[in-house]
C-alpha cells in the first residue's frame, strides 16, 4: 500500500498545497516546504533560505555558509541549488509516522525560515 504523504501532513500549523506544505509559526511567520517523493524508500523536504541577489550581500567568506551551518545541524542539511539559492533539505523514510514526519518538516521550516530571517531580515518563503 503507498502512503500519501499529505495523510501524514495532517497538522493545524500546515496548509497543503500540491507538492509543497506552508508551516505557519506562532509569530506569524511561515515557511514554504517542498515535499519530493521521488525516491521510493523517503521522502525529502527542500525549504528555500535566500536567493542568489541576497546572498551576494553577504561578507566575502559567505560561499562557505552551507558548510559552516551544517556543521552545527543534525537533522537539516544546506547547499546551493542550480538557481544559486541557498536551501535547507531534509528527508524521512517512507514508513515514518505522521509525527515524525511532522517533526522533521517542522524543523526543517523553522531552521530555514530562522536563517532567511537572519540573512535576509524578510518573510519571503
């Protein structure tokens, strides 16, 4: 049987939307998450931090960003995508439980939307 991932989504801070969950914080704030389950065994979360115009604002070490956050991070992984962006991803196994897999969707929202915050000092994802 294949699980629908938007059954697992199933949360008063979510709002479904075709391939993406918006997580709406207590402040107000919201995060945009992408849900790709084009792997068989997980599904992966993608959450949007900067775009490229934004990160050249940063001091000049700023291309090391990804590596010197994921340094710290356990369950949220940074890189730069093909757009230059800055994204934050994290996945799950298929078989997760609808409150680990809001767990891990949760904190990933809340670590990309605290570092568009910081980078950005906007509410753009």
């Amino acid at each position: 049987m294949k699980i629908e991932w938007k059954s697992l989504a199933a949360a008063d801070d979510f709002s479904i939307s075709n391939g993406s969950i918006d997580v709406t914080f207590p402040s107000l704030r919201k995060h945009h998450v992408e849900v790709h389950g084009d792997d068989d065994q997980i599904w992966r979360f993608r959450g949007i931090v900067a775009k490229a115009a934004a990160l050249l604002r940063l001091p000049d070490d700023g291309r090391m960003l990804p590596w010197q956050l994921n340094r710290s991070s356990a369950l949220v992984g940074y890189r730069y995508d093909q757009r230059g962006r800055l994204v934050g991803e994290s996945w799950v196994p298929r078989n997760a439980t609808p409150d680990e897999f809001q767990f891990v969707v949760r904190q990933l929202a809340t670590e990309c939307d605290r570092m568009e915050l910081r980078i950005t000092g906007a509410d753009e994802y």
